[in-house]
C-alpha cells in the first residue's frame, strides 16, 4: 500500500488478517510489481486462475467469529434508509441474523459481551453495502460514542407511522419559548457531546464515558448516581476550572444569538433553557444574553478550595424529563400547551413532544425531523438564530 495509514495497518491486520507492507517510493513500487508478476507465474504453471474483482476489495475467507457492535449496525443501517429485508438482499447475510445482532444487551456493563458475534465474511458483506468499513467491529475507540446508544435508545423500538400527519394550519401566540442549548444556541461541528469532551480531557477514552451512560440508559442508576460517578471518575484524573476553561474555549455560539434572544425579550416571550449541558458553559456562551432568561435549568459544577471538581449538581429535567419541565412551564405561564415554543435539534430532545408543546428542530442531528408527531416545524440547516424568529411570533 502507498503510504498506508497506521489506521488502515490495524484494520487490514486485525480485520482481514491481511499484512499491510507500506511503499513509499518508486522503486519500491517496481520491487512490489515484480513480486505479483512472480505469483502470476507461478499460478499459469500450475493451471490456477487467479480471483477477478470489480474493482472492489476481496472478501475475507476465514469462516472466524467477530463480535459486532449492534449499536452501529443498526445505525448505519437506519441511517441509510434499509430495512433488514432490503439489507439482507444487499450483503447476503440471513435476515435473521441480522436482526440477531442487533438486539444489544443494554444491562450489561459496556464491552464484548453486550454484543452478538457473526462471521467475519458476514461482517465484510454488511460493511460494503452500508459504505462503513472498519466500523462494525467491535474493538474501535468510538464503540460507546453517546451518539451511537441515543440513537438506539430512542429508535431501535420506535413504531412505523403514518407517512403523512395533519401539520397545525394556523399560527399560535408564542407566550413562551425553550431552548436545548448545544447544537441549538452552539455550532455543533463535532460527533463527540460535551461531556465526552470532558472524559477525554483529563486522559480517559470515549468507552469510560460510554459505560456509565449506557447504565443510566438500562436504567440501572439515577441521573444523580450518573453525575456522582461522573464525578468521582474527573476527579480521580484532576479535572479543575482551568480544564472547563479549555472546554467552553471550543464551544461557540450560533450566529445572531444575542440579536434573536433580544427580539424575542422584547415581543414579551419568557424564555428558558433546559439542558444536559453544564450551567457555567450556557453562561460562559450567552455572555449579557443570560439576563434575558426566565429560567436556565443545567447540571452544575461544584469545585474545591483548589479548583479541582467537587460535586455534580444534576437536575431531573434531561431526556425524558424535557417534556415534564416545559409542562412546568405551561402550567407557570398560564398558557395553552401550544403557546409554548420548544426548539431543540437532537435525539434526547425527543420527548418534549410529549407536552403538547409545538417542537422546533434545527440542524438535526441523527433525528427525523419530518417525523411530525416529534417536531411541529423543521430548519434543516439553519445559519442564524434569528431564522427561529418566524416561528416565534406573538399574535395577540
């Protein structure tokens, strides 16, 4: 291979059990060619055909086991629209076991063992025809990315539903308006959240960050108990203010934020946030902004004497408890369900549909926005904040 990556060493070796020699030169390539022309020789004299391809690499032959990661599998699977019918007939590998391997053991700890096993020429087929290669197999530092298990947890038993869904034919008062924070009042321009940020900042990998958010997912501790052992686990490793500091320092804000936050104030609309995020990098982000909020409502951040974190204040209003504050909210405000405007743009915001509330999405991430039982209106890409505004208005 020209200059391969030491990436594409380790998955040729340890997928394929093919041993990449790197060629960096000319010469090298003449030595290389002289080398195939050799085996073809050798293969004419002994009345053997060499394997044609279509300009695709050949499939592994050994018949040996790998363990493949379901949460990816059916992400990538969903992603690009298949059905285990239609993948089935792409790739060649049975439906049924398919289906097998993607049917994760959430309750167990996050490694091997909450995952199916297949043939690695099972795995070469499903990797070709879903255009993800070196992705299903489980081994990659990604594996427990927060992403891959929201997906799954939000969809892998989602119903079908109607293709169409009568949309609201008239324009309701915004008395109120909630925010998610990132990847709706931040750019979202990286596959990994916040708080994996946090993990690998002080030296852990994306799987130590995945283990204890597939517990709270199975449902096996609290979302106190996650933020305590989330706690314990950045402390241990020296997280201190000066390690926040780095991380607000990548976060930034949305274009026209001041300018939509201040227009929606002025109109009379209470606005609030509710978040999985952490409190001092909303305020950090709304700089003067954050005064115009009725309420902010994040996990918080408790540091010693010495800078060093002490406690994780964690509150009861992330994934499915979005739909619970914002029906705190309607009740407050003393407003219709539909007077309240809720904007958000990924898989844990899903559940403030649930309130009655009308439900923006802008630049979704790894959700249907079409899906209108969830989201009332879509922005499919939207540049500035103030293209909220539209859908925001008083009219009384």
């Amino acid at each position: 291979m020209w200059k391969p990556t030491p990436e594409q060493v380790r998955l040729l070796d340890k997928r394929d059990r093919i041993e990449a020699i790197p060629i960096s030169s000319d010469a090298e390539w003449v030595d290389a060619f002289g080398q195939v022309e050799s085996v073809l020789n050798r293969a004419k004299g002994k009345g053997i055909s060499p394997r044609k391809t279509r300009g695709a690499s050949v499939p592994p032959l050994s018949s040996g086991e790998v363990i493949v990661n379901g949460y990816k599998l059916f992400f990538y699977r969903t992603k690009r629209q298949m059905s285990i019918k239609r993948l089935s007939a792409a790739s060649g590998v049975n439906a049924q076991k398919i289906h097998n391997l993607e049917q994760v053991k959430i309750k167990i700890s996050a490694g091997p063992g909450c995952f199916k096993s297949g043939t690695t020429a099972e795995l070469y087929q499903l990797e070709k025809v879903l255009g993800c290669a070196g992705e299903l197999e489980f081994g990659n530092a990604n594996d427990f990315l927060a992403t891959y298990i929201m997906y799954y947890k939000v969809n892998h038993k989602k119903k079908s539903r109607p293709e169409t869904t009568r949309l609201l034919d008239f324009s309701a008062d915004t008395k109120a308006v909630i925010f998610d924070f990132g990847g709706t009042l931040t750019k979202s321009s990286s596959p990994t959240s916040t708080w994996e940020r946090m993990w690998l900042a002080v030296g852990y990998k994306i799987e130590d960050a995945g283990h204890l958010h597939r517990q709270f997912i199975a449902g096996n501790i609290t979302h106190q108990q996650w933020c305590d052992l989330t706690c314990k686990r950045l402390r241990e490793h020296g997280f201190t203010k000066e390690t926040m500091k780095d991380i607000i320092s990548g976060v930034q804000p949305v274009a026209g934020l001041a300018e939509a936050l201040s227009a929606l104030h002025k109109q009379g609309t209470s606005l609030h946030i509710v978040s999985g995020s952490v409190r001092e990098i909303i305020l950090a982000i709304l700089g003067d902004s954050w005064e115009l909020f009725h309420e902010i409502k994040a996990n918080e951040f408790i540091y010693d004497s010495g800078g060093t974190i002490q406690e994780i204040r964690g509150h009861q209003f992330d994934f499915e408890g979005k739909a619970k504050f914002i029906s705190r909210v309607i009740e407050e405000r003393r407003c219709s369900p539909l007077e309240v405007l809720f904007i958000g743009n990924s898989l844990n915001d899903s559940w403030a549909s649930r309130s009655g509330a009308r439900t923006l999405c802008v630049n979704p991430t790894h959700v249907d926005y079409s899906d209108t039982k969830i989201w009332t209106d879509y922005i499919r890409e939207m540049v500035d904040l103030r293209e909220i505004l539209p859908f925001a208005r008083r009219v009384s």
